[in-house]
C-alpha cells in the first residue's frame, strides 16, 4: 500500500490529482515553484473535497482540517525524497521536465517509481535522462481526476513489468484501473483528441460555426458528455497549444499544425476556465 505520494506541479492536474489522493485518505507532498499558486491550489482542493460527497456518496465529509493534514505545500522538490510515488504534472515544456526528473533522479530512493502525466511527450524520453528508465512510466490521469475510473497508462520502451504493476496497484488504491498502451508521442487520447479540438477551433476561426454549436453537435448528435472546444476550455488552451507543438514536431505531419486562433487566444491570456475566458466564459 502507498502512502505518501508526491505530486510535482500545483497547476490544474496537479490539483485535481490531489483531491482524488485526499479523498482516499492518501498524504501528498504537493510542490510548486510558486507560493501564490500553492495558495490558489489549496483553495480550490479544499472546495473539491467539499462538493465531492454530493457527485459521490462514496467520498467521505471531511473537514477543513482534515483535508490540510494530509496536504503538505511546498517549493522545494527535496522535500519528495521519501515519497512511495511520484506524479509529475508540470507543463509540457521538455527543458522543464528534463530538469526536474534529472533532480528526481538523484534525490528519490532508488526504488521509487516516477509517473509521467504528460499529454504528448514520449515516456522513453522521460526515462532516458534518469538512471532507473525500467521505473518511469507515463500515468495519463485526465479531469476531474476524481470523478475519473480509468486512466491511459503508457509502457515506455524501458518500464518494468514490475513498475506496472506497481502502477496498477496504486491506481486500485484510488479505484481506478489502467489501460495500458504502448509509447508514441501522444499515444492514443491524445493523438486522436487533440486532432479534433485543433479542427474544432478551425471550424470556429472560418465561420462555419459557432463554439457552442460545434459542441452542442458533439454532444447532442453523438452523446459526448463535453464538446471538443469545453474539453479544450477544461484542459486549458496554453496546454492544448503547446501538445500540439509537440505532436507537429515528433511527426511533422501537418494534421497537428496548431489553429492560429488558438495561438491569439493564449497570447490574449484567454486559456479557458483556469483564467475565466476561453472559448467560454467562466466566474472565477
């Protein structure tokens, strides 16, 4: 049984991930760069945990008190050495990744395995600037984790059938199970999901029609839960932006060319709900 998990990046995985640990009793060491964001993250766990029993009977009351035992916000990485898990969910910007898992590396013990939530970027990559690639392994979790019973699990060249299994059973501790596919840069949700939010934000940009009735075409003629431009709008539009950067230049195919109206509206600021406009707007 885990434990005490770490999980790197305060944004909005890293925050979701959290809430889930939480409500299954599990102590996170929850590290950001940025007090200010730790604070927001802290906030919005703290508010998750408190409506999650009226989606979920399943999930438990639990005070203000209780929830903060068992969040401890730090900026220091180091302060994960002796975690049982580590989930990492900073942007998907390589220079960034490489440079916290070259530090995990040397300050994790030696059998700790890393889980890599990335949308796009290859586990192999991940594994090969540490020195323990058998125990790197890509856990795809997607929001709201909680309310999530599956998540894509992706085998790098390298992971361990140990280290699967490792992941398996730690996501049973949250009653989750794994789908486990094979690396490739996007791998399969988001190859294929990320085709259709860039097209859907094409289909806006030319005027063919507007974001509500690209979603509502999706949900109501084909019974999706979210349209592709809320799903973009949830994800964030920074982060949908810089998935496709990364798919383009792995393939060069240009299917992954990323729509000019989504690079205006990250540079307008308007990322989605975690800025209170995107696609939408949202009270924040």
């Amino acid at each position: 049984m885990f434990q005490r998990i770490g999980i790197i990046g305060a944004g909005t995985m890293g925050t979701g991930m959290t809430v889930d640990l939480v409500l299954h009793g599990l102590e996170i060491i929850l590290v950001d760069i940025e007090e200010e964001q730790l604070e927001r993250a802290k906030a919005e766990i703290l508010q998750t945990v408190r409506f999650a029993p009226m989606l979920n009977k399943k999930y438990p009351r639990m005070s203000e008190e209780e929830v903060l035992s068992l969040v401890h916000a730090t900026t220091q990485l180091e302060d994960v050495a002796d975690c049982d898990y580590i989930v990492e969910n900073v942007p998907e910007n390589w220079l960034i990744k490489e440079l916290i898992y070259l530090r995990l590396d040397e300050i994790c013990r030696e059998e700790t395995v890393f889980g890599v939530n990335t949308s796009c970027i290859s586990i192999t990559k991940v594994g090969g600037v540490t020195n323990r690639p058998d125990r790197v392994i890509g856990m795809h979790f997607m929001n709201p984790v909680y309310m999530k019973p599956s998540i894509e699990v992706i085998r790098g060249h390298l992971t361990s059938d140990e280290t699967v299994a490792r992941a398996e059973a730690f996501l049973a501790q949250l009653d989750k199970d794994a789908i486990i596919v094979n690396d490739q840069t996007g791998f399969v949700s988001n190859r294929i999901s990320h085709l259709y939010m860039n097209e859907a934000a094409w289909v806006v940009m030319d005027g063919v029609a507007t974001s509500k009735q690209v979603d509502d075409i999706f949900k109501k003629c084909f019974g999706h839960k979210m349209g592709p431009l809320e799903t973009a709008d949830l994800i964030g539009l920074d982060t949908v932006m810089h998935s496709l950067h990364v798919l383009y230049e792995e393939y060069q195919d240009p299917k992954f060319r990323c729509c000019p109206l989504l690079k205006k509206m990250v540079d307008a600021g308007e990322c989605g709900r975690k800025q209170g406009k995107g696609f939408y707007a949202y009270s924040k």
